[in-house]
C-alpha cells in the first residue's frame, strides 16, 4: 500500500477549518506600549523635555492607539512642570475628550490647576467645583476642594489689604 503526502494547508482547507490569525494590531500594539514604555521611563527619571518630545511623537505614530489619551495627559503634565501652562491646557483637554479615558478625572484637575497658575482663577473654580460635584469620591475631587478651600483664603486676605489703610496713609 501507498501512502500519499497531503500537505497540512490542504486538509485544513478541505475541512474548512479555520486557523486563528494574529491581527496586525497586535504587532502595532506591542510596539506602541515598547516606545510608551520609555517615554515613561523618561518622565519618570525627571527628563521632562525628553519625553515632551517622546510623547508627541508617540502621538504622531500612534493616535488611534488605546495609550494615545494617556499620551495626552502625559505630555501636558511635562509641559506643565516646565512651566508652559497654556500648552498644557491643550494636552489635558485633548487627554479629556473621551468620557471613557482613564485619564478624564486627572486631566480636568490640571486644567484646573493650569488655569489657576495663569492666573485665571474663575475658569480654575469653575473646574474644581465641577470634579468636586462630578466625582465627589475621587481623589482629585479632595485635591479640587483643598484648592477651593487655599481660593478662598487668598480672596480673603486679598481683600483684607485692601481695606485696610496703607503706612503711608496712616502718617498723613
């Protein structure tokens, strides 16, 4: 008796039996956690102008990608730390946007906290008596209402010094 070679593609495709595939995404994937994965390591180590650049261009190759609102909020709280609050606001804004990003809470927070170091104290109010009301069990609501509470103390004492009279009005 003879026995004949079938290959393995033949039979599988006679039976119609299917062979899961990996998608491409996975490949995609594993190489957007590898190079969010440094720029972490960056951030984590202090070199926030490293991963400013990394972040943005992690964003560039991969904004569709699951880790792209994280991106966002990581690359504002570098820009943040180095001082630049008006681009920072863009970044958590853009990390805010999905009502199902991890980073929604911890993005309105240092919006709040951006607009507060710009000097625009309404909008920061405004901001943290939202997270305060929104998410009144997280922990960005308790840092929102410490912020409210350090508000209203500057207002009063503000408010102090303007009514009480200057030295140079007292020795007229």
């Amino acid at each position: 008796m003879k026995t004949t070679y079938i290959p393995a593609f033949v039979i599988i495709s006679v039976l119609g039996i299917t062979v899961p595939a990996f998608p491409a995404s996975t490949k995609m994937h594993d190489s957007s956690r590898h190079l969010y994965d440094r720029v972490m390591k960056e951030f984590k180590h202090g070199d926030y102008e490293a991963a400013l650049a990394g972040f943005k261009f992690f964003i560039q190759l991969h904004q569709k990608s699951r880790l792209a609102a994280n991106a966002h909020y990581w690359l504002g709280e570098c820009q943040y730390r180095l001082g630049q609050y008006e681009a920072a606001l863009d970044s958590f804004y853009s990390a805010s946007r999905s009502a199902s990003s991890p980073k929604l809470v911890p993005s309105e927070l240092k919006i709040g906290q951006s607009f507060s170091k710009l000097g625009d104290h309404e909008r920061a109010r405004l901001m943290f008596d939202r997270i305060v009301s929104e998410y009144p069990n997280t922990a960005e609501a308790e840092l929102a209402r410490k912020a409210i509470d350090a508000m209203k103390a500057d207002i009063k004492a503000y408010s102090r010094l303007q009514t009480e009279p200057h030295a140079s009005e007292v020795l007229d």
